[in-house]
C-alpha cells in the first residue's frame, strides 16, 4: 500500500511538472530557444493570478481565464520583438537574453512583492481529497493539475498534428528557410509557438501556486525539474514530456520516502540513468539528440 | 513584359564576388539553364531572386514589380518557386504534409482545393503512391522529386531548379526532365542551374553561363557552349584555378 501510495502521489505531482514543462520542451522544439526565464514566467502568472485577478472581482481559482489569454499575447508579442532579435543575431544570445530577463523578473518581484511566500487562495478546497484506502489521500486540487495537464497536452498533440496552423509549427521546426521558401512566414508561426508555450507556463505557474507556496525566487527550482522532464521524456515528444514528468515525480515520491531529504536527489539520478541509458529520452527520436 | 527581370544586381560576401551586375531577363513559359564552374555564384544567385540572400544593389522585378526587399515567403506566394540542391523536406512529416504545407501557405489555398493542389504536384512528380510516407525515408530521387513537389505546391509562375539531376541515374534524369519539359508545356518558366548538361539541352532553349558571379554568356545553347568566353571558363587557364582556390 505504501509503494502503491507513491506511485499515486509521484504521478499526481508529475502532472504538474508535465504541465510545466511542455511550453519549455515547444520553446526548444520549435524555436530552438532555450528559455531560461521560463520558471520565472511561471511565478510571474502566480503572482498576477494573486494580486491582479482579485482586481477584476475573479475568484483566484479562475483567474486562468484572464491570466493564460494575457500570458499568450505578451507570448506573442516578447518573441517578436526581443527573442526573435536575439535569434537573428546567434543562437547563443537566446541564452543570454532569457538568462538576463530571468534576473530581472525575479528581482522586480522582489521589488514589488517581496519575498514572503504568496499561495493562490483556493477556499476549502484546497483541503479536500479523495479517500479510497486507508493510508492514499489523493488530493482534488493536484487531481485537477494532472487533468489539465493530460488535457494541454492531448490538446497540443492534436493541434500539432492535426490543423493547418499546427503543421506550419512542425515544419518551420524542422526547417525553418524551406518552410520559408514554401511561403510561410516563420517568423509569425514562431510568435504563434511561444503564445502557446507561454499561456501553458501561465497555467502551470498558476497550477503551482495553488498547490503550495511560491516567492520570487521559486522559478529556478522548477526550471531544473522541467529540464529533467525534457530530458527524461524525450525532446520534441509530448506523451514523453507527461510520461518524463510522471517518471520525475515517482522518483522524488521514493527517495522522499527513503529520506526526505533524497527528494530531490532521488529525481537527479533518474535524470542522470537516463541520460546515460537512453540519451534520446525515454520516446525521443535518436536524431533528435545529435 | 518579361516575368523576371534582373538588372545590375550584385553582391559580395567580404572579397568574395558572388554577383557583380547581374542582368538578364526571362519570359513566361522560357526554360533557360545555368551554366558555370563550382564557386561562380550560380546558387548565390537564386538566392537573390528567392530571398535568402539580399544582393547589395541592383533590381529584381518579378512581373513588373521590384520584389528584392521582400522576405522569402512573399518572394514564395507572388510566384517564385525553388528548390534545393540539397533536398531539404520536413523529415518528421509525411511526404503529403509537405506538399499541403506549401499549397497552404505558398499557394494560399485553403481546405480541399489545397488538398487537391497538394496532390496533383505529388501525382506530378510520381510521389503519389509515396504521400503518407515520413519525408525522412525517402531515397535521393525522391528527395529530389519531392523538392519539386513542394515548389510546385506553392503554385509558382517561375521554377528555381538548382541541380535537381545531380547525383541521379541516367534513367532517374531523364524521367525528371520528362516532368520538367511538361511543367514548361504548362507555362511555368524554368531556370534551371545543372552541371548535367545533357539533361539541360534536351529541356532548355537558352543557356546562361556564370563565372566568378558575371554573366559571360547569353544565348542559344549550343552557340554558347561553343563560345570562346565559355570555353575559356571551362578549359582554359588561370580563370578556372582561382576559382577552385
């Protein structure tokens, strides 16, 4: 009962981390950007989802619905302007660039909000669980994270595959001048990418602050975790982003139960088996990683 | 009115000249090849006309309009149509998905007439049987076919062909210039830059020949073949070894 318990608490943490790594693993996928604000963008929603929601009379459960829309056009907009400048001028400034808004995001929060801990209020119902043996207590709110987050991603996965827009998305991912050439305007389907993979980290950052305390700083952390995710699941795969994050969570659940301070090195070992295993991740495509 | 028109285009990338007053013109439904020795500046060129390169002066009108400030994928919707010597598909999606990409957004078709767009260039160019394949498994003349396919599926009134025999059979050439010669029948202009030059003549009526990015000749195939200015580019001297340096 006790392993079957963290099993069932690893996943349910998982689909956060799935959650929130799926707009990390889109950024690199499609725009070959790695996005090292991209924890910070989370807390960034939090906060917006804390202080600006209640603002606009919405309850702080829903304020998703204000938050991810805003969250996708600044998305839009940011890839645009200053990381599409920063592309054009080598891959390299992309690092520098998301590294330096990173360092701004967190300390104009600092500024702002301080660094006492802020939590999305939720009511009662962050309390409640389900209760369906003795010792397994399965959480409605981590519950509802990993809903959605089966949700965003069954969604991508069919958006990509299916509609025109998504096919545009995977053929500038694959090359972006024939796709030029084939009269697309990669620039515009690069700003529909990082709308979308910034409304997901909208949704996780939101995610996370109702399942526990966030403060300026908390996005570092998490960027660590959602490479993992990335890695252990497979570059460019969404079902291995869920799977990874799932994988990722278990791990964490069973080195917590061992010591609880083996939590987080219990994931760093997964990640670092898998990287020496199966350097693809676990449903990456070989070349993927070249 | 010519359908693309090059004056006096040129361009450099630091001492090296890739374009040095480029000019001649081409008519709806000509079929003209290029000619010239590696490093004269023959891709160079069809990267000024499609976009990925911007030549540093010198116009570029394409039915009449000057088309050299504009991007690649509005180069791609107004008409222009390339391909790659080295084939480029979108290896993780099917063979159809890449011709739909560039009817879609090259042709600017929508629902099933880019359907139908995107599997007559495939049908065209003997990939039917193939569409739901990964572009990534195919073979070199498929690759080859399926370059000319996605240039097809933007609905161009000009084709770039940049070596699009090269590294092919005999037979795999020939059933290539087959599908070209019928495209022109159709009155899509060709300009076709290949170091086969048995499969250029059987297909074009005009020959440019390119070397050291000038233009040294201009004409009836055959006559510039035999010309001494091309004949100096290809055999004779000091020309040739600075180029390959």
């Amino acid at each position: 009962m006790i392993w079957l318990n963290i099993v069932i608490q690893g996943a349910l943490v998982g689909g956060f981390y799935a959650l929130f790594a799926c707009g990390l693993s889109l950024m690199f996928g499609v725009l070959k950007v790695i996005n090292l604000a991209h924890g910070d963008m989370a807390v960034v929603a939090g906060y917006a989802a804390v202080f600006l929601a209640p603002r606009l009379h919405l309850p702080e459960l829903w304020s998703f619905l204000v938050v991810v829309p805003v969250f996708a056009l600044v998305g839009y907009v940011v890839q645009r302007t200053l990381i599409q400048k920063s592309i054009d001028r080598d891959p390299f400034t992309t690092l520098l660039v998301t590294f330096g808004l990173s360092v701004v995001i967190e300390n104009l929060l600092l500024e702002v909000y301080s660094a006492n801990g802020q939590t999305v209020n939720i009511g009662s119902l962050i309390g409640r669980s389900w209760h369906p043996a003795s010792i397994i207590y399965v959480s409605y709110v981590s519950l509802g994270v990993l809903a959605a987050a089966v949700l965003v991603l069954l969604a991508l996965q069919l958006f990509l595959s299916k509609s025109g827009l998504g096919r545009m998305i995977r053929a500038v991912a694959d090359d972006q001048e024939a796709a030029q050439l084939s009269g697309a305007n990669y620039r515009h389907i690069f700003g529909i990418a990082a709308a979308i993979a910034f409304a997901t980290v909208a949704l996780a950052g939101i995610a996370y602050g109702m399942m526990t305390q966030f403060a300026p700083t908390s996005g570092g952390v998490n960027l660590l975790f959602a490479f993992e995710v990335v890695v252990i699941g497979g570059i460019g795969s969404l079902w291995g982003t869920l799977v990874g994050g799932i994988a990722l969570g278990i791990a964490q659940q069973f080195g917590a139960h061992i010591n609880l301070s083996y939590q987080i090195l219990a994931g760093n070992i997964l990640f670092l088996l898998v990287l020496a295993v199966r350097p693809q991740g676990l449903f990456g495509r070989k070349n993927a990683v070249s | 009115m010519s359908l693309l028109q090059l004056e006096g285009v040129s361009k450099k990338f630091g001492q090296v000249v890739v374009g040095e007053a480029i000019t001649f013109q081409l008519m709806q439904g000509d079929a003209v090849g290029i000619v010239g020795p590696n490093g004269a500046g023959k891709t160079s060129l069809f990267g000024m006309i499609s976009g990925d390169i911007s030549p540093d002066s010198g116009v570029i009108s394409f039915e009449g309009e000057n088309v050299a400030r504009l991007s690649p994928a509005k180069r791609a919707r107004a008409g222009i149509g390339r391909t790659y010597q080295v084939p480029r598909p979108f290896e993780h999606m099917t063979v159809f998905e890449n011709a739909l990409v560039a009817a879609q957004q090259g042709a600017r078709a929508r629902g099933h007439k880019s359907y139908d767009i995107a599997f007559g260039a495939l049908e065209r160019t003997g990939l039917g049987p193939l569409a739901n394949r990964p572009a990534g498994s195919l073979t070199l003349l498929h690759r080859k076919r399926l370059e000319l396919a996605r240039a097809l599926s933007t609905s161009p009134r000009v084709l770039l062909l940049d070596e699009i025999a090269g590294g092919l059979t005999d037979l795999e050439v020939n059933e290539l210039t087959t599908i070209i010669r019928s495209l022109r029948a159709d009155g899509i202009a060709v300009l076709w830059i290949e170091h086969v030059v048995r499969a250029l003549l059987s297909t074009v009526d005009r020959l440019i020949c390119l070397a050291s990015g000038v233009v040294v000749a201009d004409g009836e195939p055959k006559e510039v073949l035999a010309s001494d200015a091309v004949r100096f580019v290809y055999l004779g001297g000091k020309r040739i070894d600075e180029d390959a340096s």
